[in-house]
C-alpha cells in the first residue's frame, strides 16, 4: 500500500465527521490500533483496508488514491465546508441510531434534574435555615 494511505483514511474520515473512536468501534479495534493505522505505524492488509473503506463507504481505491478533489468537492464557493454533504452520507441506521441516542440522552437528563429538584427540597431547606 502506498506510504499515504493512513493520511488518506484520515482524510476521509474527517470529512465524514467521524471520530477515530467510531471507526475503532466499527472495526472491532482499540482507539490506538486505529490511530497506528492514520499515522502508517500499522502495515494495511488488503482485508483492512476493504473493511475501512466499507465503514468509510469509499471505495478501496479512493482510499489508497485520495484526490485532493474531494475536499473541494464538499466546500462551496467561499471555502466553507458544507455539513450538509457529511448528514447526507450518513446511513439511515447511524441516523436512527443517533436520534434513539439523543432521547435516551434527553430522558437521563430530564431523571437526573427531577432527583436535583427532589434533592434541593429535601435538603435545600435545611442549608438554607443556618
């Protein structure tokens, strides 16, 4: 594989907006596997690449031949990156997964500020009193 490739992965997940944890957890590896595999520390196996290329949903090539190009695909005019293009590329099941995410976010939050409350009457009082 060529000497860039770990570069180039890291390109592309970076424009997918993908965290080097994600990618590790898609891949069955440690955080720090995955970020010898962007830093070329790790030698790719064809297998390796293929399955990164799948989360990535690259195909291999464009992996092991990054064009530049696709940076400048995913900016407007002015340079600004468009976020827009990364949620597109998202699948519909990292979406749901996400969105199921979030509620179960929003749920433990509204928990957690009802047991402050509980906890401010049961012993907001007495702090209060001396």
């Amino acid at each position: 594989m060529g000497l860039q490739v770990g570069e180039n992965i890291r390109k592309v997940r970076e424009l997918k907006g993908y965290t080097q944890d994600f990618m590790a957890s898609k891949l069955g590896i440690s955080q720090k596997a995955y970020s010898n595999i962007e830093t070329n520390k790790t030698q790719l196996d064809t297998d390796r690449l293929v399955e990164i290329a799948e989360v990535l949903e690259i195909n291999p090539t464009n992996l092991i031949a990054f064009d530049e190009k696709l940076l400048f695909n995913n900016c407007n005019h002015s340079g600004v990156f468009n976020f827009n293009t990364i949620h597109n590329t998202a699948s519909e099941r990292e979406v749901t997964l996400y969105e199921k995410h979030i509620k179960q976010l929003e749920q433990e939050n509204a928990f957690l500020r009802k047991e402050i409350e509980f906890l401010r009457s049961k012993f907001g009082s007495d702090s209060s009193d001396s």
